[in-house]
C-alpha cells in the first residue's frame, strides 16, 4: 500500500492507506477476485481508490488503471463488483470533476 501511495502522489495521506489496508482484508474474507480475473496488484489499487473515494481524497483513474494493468472497462467492471461485494454504497467515484 506504500508503494501505491508514493505512486498515486499521495505522500501525507495515512489515512488513505489505513483505510484501503482494512478494505483489502475484508476483501480478503469476502471477495474470490481469481473468479472475477484480478491479482493481488489490482485488488490492492481497487481497495485504494474505493478508500479515497471513502475520504473523499482526488484520485486519477486513468493512473489507476495504467497501474492495474487492466483494460478500463474491466477494471471499472471489478470495482463495481468489489464495492457491491463489501457493501459499499453511495458513489465513490474518484475522477476530478464528478461530484
């Protein structure tokens, strides 16, 4: 999760990464990603945005996707699952300019 913080450019943003840590122990417990064809980099970067999102923190998904190494609408298609999954509601749409 460090790694991802210094890569997204959110260097003071602790919280962040407490946040998306919880988020991916409970998609751990919950979540088969291997069925929905997302490794551990991948959950990781979704449980990140879902956590600024949470927090309201700016976050680029097109940064976000470059570091998933999934196609847009896949990756898209697995955070949806992945916010479905661990019940979480309201948007969480990061992208700058979405309210």
């Amino acid at each position: 999760m460090k790694s991802l913080q210094l890569k997204f450019g959110l260097f003071d943003q602790l919280e962040v990464v407490r946040r998306a840590q919880e988020l991916l122990r409970l998609c751990n417990l919950h979540f088969d990603a291997p069925s929905f064809g997302m490794g551990e980099i991948c959950k990781s970067v979704l449980c990140f945005e879902l956590a600024c999102g949470e927090l309201q923190i700016s976050l680029h998904r097109q940064n976000a996707v470059y570091i998933s190494s999934m196609s847009e609408k896949a990756y898209v298609r697995s955070l949806t699952a992945m916010r479905n999954t661990l019940g979480l509601r309201g948007s969480t749409d990061s992208r700058p300019g979405k309210p």
